[in-house]
C-alpha cells in the first residue's frame, strides 16, 4: 500500500508536471521559428551543464545517504549553492547577460531539494514542489516572452524555482553543516559528481554540436523532438525516481521494473507509427522532425534498461559502473553525432542518439551478469 500511495504522487507530480511543461514548450514553439527555438535550448543546455557543475551533492547521492538517514543536507546545500554563485559570475563575464546564472542558480536548488524529498520519502511534498514549479512555468515563460521577447523566457523558468528556496532556508535553520560526513564518504561523493556530470554533458552535448555545425533552425527540430521523446518517457522516469529509494532501503522492486520495460515497448510503438502522423498537423514549421521522432523512439527500450541498473548500481553504491557506462556512451555519441550529423541532418544525429543508448544499455547488462556471478545473486 506504502508504494503505491508513493508511486501515485510521484507519477500525479511527473505525468501532471510533464504535460504542463511539454504544452509549454509545445506552445512556445508554435509561437517562434525553428532558430529562435534552437538558439533558446542551445542556451538552456549551457546553464544545464554549469549547474551541474556547481552541485556537488548530486541528487542521487543526496537521496541516497538521505534514505539512510545521513544528515548530509546542508553540507551539500552550502557548498553547491557557492559553487553556483560562482557560476553566476562566470556566466556573466563571457555572456554578458545575468538570466543564464539566475538559471543555473534555480536548477542548483531545484536538485538539492528533489534529492533530499526522495531521500525522505516525502512523496507528497515533491508532488507539491514539482506542481508549484511546473505551473509557474507558461505563467512566467510566456509571460516574460510577451512582455520581453524570447530572451525573456530564461529570466521567466528561473524564477518558477523561487518556491525551493525556502526548503533550503529550512534545512539550514535545522541541520548543521558538518564537513566531515563527506570525507568519511569522499569516494562515493565523487565517483556520483562525476556521474551527474558525465550525464549532464551527454545529455546537452547534442545542443553544443548542432548548434555551431548545423545552425540553431536544425537545432530547434532536433530539440523538439527530444522533448516529444521526453513525454513518452515520463512513466519509465518516475518509476526510475521511485526506485532509487526505495532500492536503497532495500526493497524489492522486481516488478515495478517488468512494469517499466513492458511499457517502454507500447511508447516505442506510438513513436514509430502514430506520432509522425500528428506532428506535421500542429507543427508545420518543423517537419525536419518526423523522421527524427521515428529513428529515436527505438531509443526508448534501451533508455529504460539504463534506468533499471543505474538504479541498482546506486543503492549499492556502485557507481563506478554508471561512471564506465556514460564515459562509454558518450565516446560513441560524440563522434557518431558530429560525423553521422553533416551526412544526414538531424535524422543523421537522431541515429547516433539511439546508438549510444544501445551501447550504454549492452554495458549494463553485461556488467550486471558479471556483477551477479561475482556475487552469486540471480536475475536483476
């Protein structure tokens, strides 16, 4: 009964939140070409990128230790939170502008407490947060975008985090900063930095290549349809946020993950046969998507079976294995996009996402089998 109530706010907060956040981005690109499109993402997946930079504590890690009852929170809040003032500035002196570090600053927070709520299992609250924010978002965005134009849209989703702030404030009043937490847990802290930094650029490295290669038109096709993959990926995300955990307090959750992959097949479906069709009709300006849409639904499998180890690798503290398998992931992304990208267009980068994926995925499964043979345990 406890997971179920769990799974239904966590999947309330992302299937409700997602369909918010996907008609906004749907609608926004209704309202502006292709280029302003793309030249918006290219600049979210740089403050993507330096906010991961700053935050120390990775989500994982926090609801990690958090689940175990550490009192890690504040340590992690203190540091990331400087780091991310530091990114501010940073941002500034080569933009010349402040909405790409007060949005660095807002997904700085945004992590630490979704971390810290998972860790806690306060499934409620994340509902709350993640409506608060989600809401705010066609509030502020197109708000800020009528009133400003588009460079006024990154000043609108960095203030839809200000609700987070005050979690922050509270968990500073009750939980002392004690540095020496992380040292005792140094070589976990580190390897899962390094995971979500890993992540992050494999996850904006795409933006950053199209962009200077292929201009910011390609880039706003090829953006959306990554957010269209984004929404047929909302049930396998929350079931992934729910695992790790309850995985890390040792629950068994074997059949939530043959949940996952079964419907991971039926979206795989939908992006291959009924999407393309609907597509052209309300986005004319960005037919260069169809095929893409196509080509990376087969993605999805692969990024499910990702999920499922990356969560179990987690809740054993395991990370070098997530490490290994992005690292690995992105080599082949990196080239394949570039090369396979100025022969076919997005269609051309679109097929090295989905390699990528499979490759990432084969790691996982291999490394898993030896995993369960060095230790004697069957199945996942």
């Amino acid at each position: 009964m406890n997971q179920l109530k769990g799974l239904t706010s966590i999947g309330t907060a992302d299937i409700i939140g997602s369909c918010i956040s996907a008609g906004f981005w749907f609608y926004l690109a209704i309202l502006i070409s292709p280029k302003d499109y793309g030249e918006l993402h290219y600049l979210l997946s740089i403050a993507g990128i330096v906010s991961y930079l700053t935050l120390i504590g990775s989500q994982n890690t926090i609801t990690v230790y958090v689940a175990k009852k550490i009192q890690i929170q504040s340590t992690f809040n203190f540091i990331s939170l400087i780091s991310a003032i530091f990114g501010f500035i940073i941002l500034f002196l080569i933009f010349d502008r402040i909405d790409i570090g007060f949005l660095v600053i807002g997904y700085t927070i945004n992590n630490l407490v979704i971390g810290e709520l998972f860790g806690k299992k306060e499934y409620k609250s994340y509902l709350k947060y993640i409506l608060i924010q989600k809401i705010s978002t066609p509030i502020f965005g197109i708000g800020f975008l009528l009133g400003f134009g588009v460079d006024g849209v990154i000043y609108g989703l960095a203030l839809t985090y200000t609700a987070f702030y005050f979690r922050i404030i509270k968990n500073f009043k009750e939980i002392k900063i004690n540095f020496l937490l992380l040292s005792k847990r140094k070589g976990f802290i580190i390897n899962n930095y390094f995971i979500a930094l890993t992540g992050t650029f494999h996850g904006q490295i795409d933006k950053l290549i199209i962009m200077p290669i292929l201009g910011s038109a390609i880039l706003g096709n090829y953006a959306l349809s990554l957010q269209i993959i984004g929404v047929m990926m909302i049930i396998t995300s929350i079931f992934f946020k729910y695992m790790v955990p309850e995985e890390s307090s040792g629950k068994n959750i074997k059949q939530i993950q043959k949940i996952m992959i079964i419907s991971s097949v039926g979206f795989t479906l939908l992006g291959l046969f009924v999407v393309p069709s609907i597509l052209p009709i309300i986005f004319p300006e960005y037919l260069e998507s169809v095929d893409s849409i196509r080509i990376m639904s087969l993605s999805i499998i692969p990024m499910s079976i990702i999920q499922i180890y990356t969560s179990k690798f987690l809740a054993l503290e395991k990370s070098k294995f997530i490490i290994i398998s992005l690292i690995i992931s992105l080599s082949v992304l990196t080239p394949t996009m570039i090369v396979f990208g100025q022969w076919y267009g997005v269609s051309g980068i679109a097929a090295a996402f989905v390699i990528s994926t499979i490759i990432q995925s084969t790691y996982f499964i291999i490394s898993n089998k030896k995993w369960n043979k060095v230790k004697g345990n069957r199945g996942l």
